[in-house]
C-alpha cells in the first residue's frame, strides 16, 4: 500500500488526536479537581501555609478520581508531642519483622511528614470531594460519631 500526502495527513491528524483530546481532558479534570480539593481544604479552616503535603494530586487507578493526602504543621507538633509523652510511650513505635520473622520495635521519626499517624484525606470524583481522616491507622469521616473520640487529637477535626 502506498502512502499519499492525503493518507500522511488522515494518520498524523488521527495521531494528534489520539494524544491530544485524552491529555487536554486529562489536564482539566486535574484542574477541576485541584480547585475542588484546595476549596474544601480551605472550608476546613486549613489554611495553605499550614499544609504538609504527603502525597500531592494524583489520579488514583484502583478508586477512580483524584486523591491528595495532607497533614499539617500544628498536626505534626500535636503528634510529635503525643508520641513522646511517655503515657503514649507505645504508640511511638512500629512493629515490623527481620528476615528471620521475628517481631522488631522500631521507633518513629516524628519529624518526617511521611511518618505521620494524622493525616486528612481528600478524594475527588465525579464533581465531588469526600474527605476522611486518618489517626493511628483508624479512618474517620469527619462527620461521623467516632470523629468525637479523635477530635481532640487533630487540629483540624470537622468541616466549619
């Protein structure tokens, strides 16, 4: 089959629009979404210069939607104290295992953000945000009874 100026241009415009149409929806989705989640961040009464991010915007495979995980500068220090008040003495450790299977405490690093046991989860999908909290592994809506029970830890607890 031999090629002709007119079928070079069909498959370049195919090309084109094979790349061009999904990255354009791609890059206005993630927009949306990112002024979705900084709106309901700031309806927290987060405010931006408090915010840690510990896993920026990014499309999420296995729920669908766009995630972003947070934790704050006050949540952080609020943590940090928590662990190493020595009543809370065995919240500050993992529990991992050697080679050898056998059980190994390993303390946490209160000053790295990805270490962290508060955090807030914010969720996009669809043209709506969700948002839970995590502390110590537990996950909480915000706006659920069992939010009473941790709102005392987090800084930021419910939507105002």
């Amino acid at each position: 089959m031999k090629f002709t100026k007119k079928s070079w241009g069909i498959l370049a415009l195919t090309i084109v629009c094979i790349i061009a149409i999904p990255a354009i929806i791609f890059t206005t989705s993630k927009a949306k979404a990112s002024t979705a989640i900084d709106k309901q961040i700031a309806a927290y009464g987060i405010p931006a210069d408090d915010i840690i991010d510990i896993s920026k915007l990014g499309y999420d495979f296995k729920s669908g939607g766009y995630g972003r995980i947070i934790t704050t500068k006050k949540d952080m220090a609020k943590w940090k104290a928590y662990l190493e008040n020595p009543k809370h003495e065995k919240d500050n450790y993992y529990i991992t295992y050697d080679k050898n299977n056998k059980q190994v405490r390993e303390k946490k690093n209160t000053n790295d953000p990805q270490s962290t046991d508060w955090y807030y989860i914010f969720h996009y999908d669809r043209g709506e945000v969700t948002v839970n909290a995590s502390v110590f592994g537990n996950w909480i809506d915000p706006t659920g009874s069992e939010m009473k029970e941790f709102s005392s830890l987090l800084s930021y607890p419910t939507k105002k």
